[in-house]
C-alpha cells in the first residue's frame, strides 16, 4: 500500500485549482478532511505534503482548513494557502454566501418539485438531532431538495444548502423520509462498502479571497458511485481505497 501523501500524486486525483491563495482538490469518500485521533491519513496534511513537495517550500507550510467533508462523503473542497485567505473565506462561509450543491440518492420516491426544509438541529456527541423547536443549543439548518431521477425504490435528487451544520444533509433528508443509501446512522435499511455513503459534494462557489472574482467548481460523477451515470474522463474513483 502507498502512503497517504504518495496517494495524493495519483493521476486520477483531480486538482481544481491550485494558485497562491486557494487550494480546490477532490475529495474521496473514506478519507478524513482533518486528522483526528485514530491518526490516518487525512485531506488537509496531505495537501500540506502536496504543496510543499510541488513548490519546494522549506520549513511548515500553511495551509487552511475552512470547511469539512465528513468521512464518507466525496466532493469538491477547498483549503486556503494563507491566513488572510483563511479569514476570508471563513467569512463567506460563516456568512452564507458560499454556493454549496449536492447529489445524493435517497431511499424511496421523492415527490417532484422542489422542496425546502427548515429545522432546529442540536448536535450531540453520537449524532446530531432534530428538534421539535428552537432550543437552548440548537442551530437552525435550512436546504432545499429537487428529485432528478428514480429508480425502483431510491432516487436521485440535488441539494442546495443554505446554512452548514453538522451532519445537516443526512439528518434533515432522514427527517423527511428519505434517508441517504448507506447512511444507517441515520435510518438507511443497508450499509454500502467501506461504510460510504451516497452523498457527492458536486459544486462549491465563492469569491477568491484576493482577486474578488467568483468561482465555481464542478465535482464529474465518481466510478462507483451508486447511479447510473456517464463518468468523468479520465474517470475519477469514487473511494479512496482505489487510490491506495
């Protein structure tokens, strides 16, 4: 097996942009955004690894983490290459003016039309919760949801969010019936492979933090991932247990 920061050369590994204030890579379902205390590999040590390598930079390199994945979710990130990119873009996330879309395939049939949810989150250590109101430590979550395809019992819809909590994407869909395939901590009937779930980080827009222009990054549709779909070419692996 390579090491995590061998993975990150892989030539199927997409690089969105790479310029001297912001980091946009891919990343695949089964790898952490940041370390934690289990000690693998993670997404951000390995685009420091990956930035210092590809420029030769001597010493620490910086590196910025702004948003997460979770674990089992692929998608489109961003990091940033300095602290005043950092503070910025936290900005345009703490703010909302992030663009942040997804794909997800849901257990059951979902209504056509657009659908939007609006609900009070508490987050806990074993999982977030929905409220039946507005509590002590609840945030308010809000998205909204449109169905593109079915199949025999799930379907495919897209996701545009609103606000960013934890976890907001699984809980709120579950709430509503349609729980993500694999997601059995929040109600799927299966698991899928490595403990994947059916969630794609598909496009993230904000301003570049010096330039002040927008930008916006499309993540193509993962080999593996759970719909029948064209792949990206040259065709990106949807887990990373194909990079490894």
């Amino acid at each position: 097996m390579t090491t995590p920061h061998t993975t990150f050369y892989h030539p199927l590994w997409p690089v969105f942009n790479a310029d001297n204030q912001v980091l946009v890579v891919y990343k695949p379902a089964g790898l952490l955004a940041q370390g934690d205390r289990s000690a693998g590999a993670n997404l951000l040590d390995m685009a420091r690894h990956w930035i210092k390598t590809r420029y030769h930079k001597p010493g620490n390199v910086f590196i910025g983490l702004v948003h997460r994945l979770d674990k089992p979710v692929a998608g489109v990130m961003v990091f940033a290459r300095t602290s005043k990119a950092a503070g910025r873009l936290s900005a345009q996330f703490r703010e909302g003016r992030v663009v942040k879309r997804y794909l997800a395939v849901v257990e059951g049939i979902v209504a056509p039309g657009i659908t939007r949810l609006e609900n009070d989150l508490e987050r806990r250590p074993e999982g977030s919760r929905i409220l039946s109101g507005p509590g002590p430590a609840s945030q308010a979550a809000r998205l909204s949801f449109e169905r593109l395809d079915t199949g025999r019992s799930t379907s495919l819809v897209a996701v545009t969010l609103e606000t960013g909590r934890r976890h907001q994407i699984r809980l709120q869909l579950a709430h509503a019936g349609h729980p993500i395939v694999g997601d059995r901590r929040y109600g799927a009937a299966e698991s899928l492979a490595g403990g994947q779930i059916a969630l794609l980080a598909r496009e993230l827009g904000f301003d570049h933090p010096t330039r002040h222009e927008p930008l916006t990054f499309f993540c193509p549709l993962p080999v593996g991932w759970p719909w029948p779909a064209v792949p990206a070419e040259p065709p990106i692996p949807w887990t990373i247990d194909a990079f490894t």
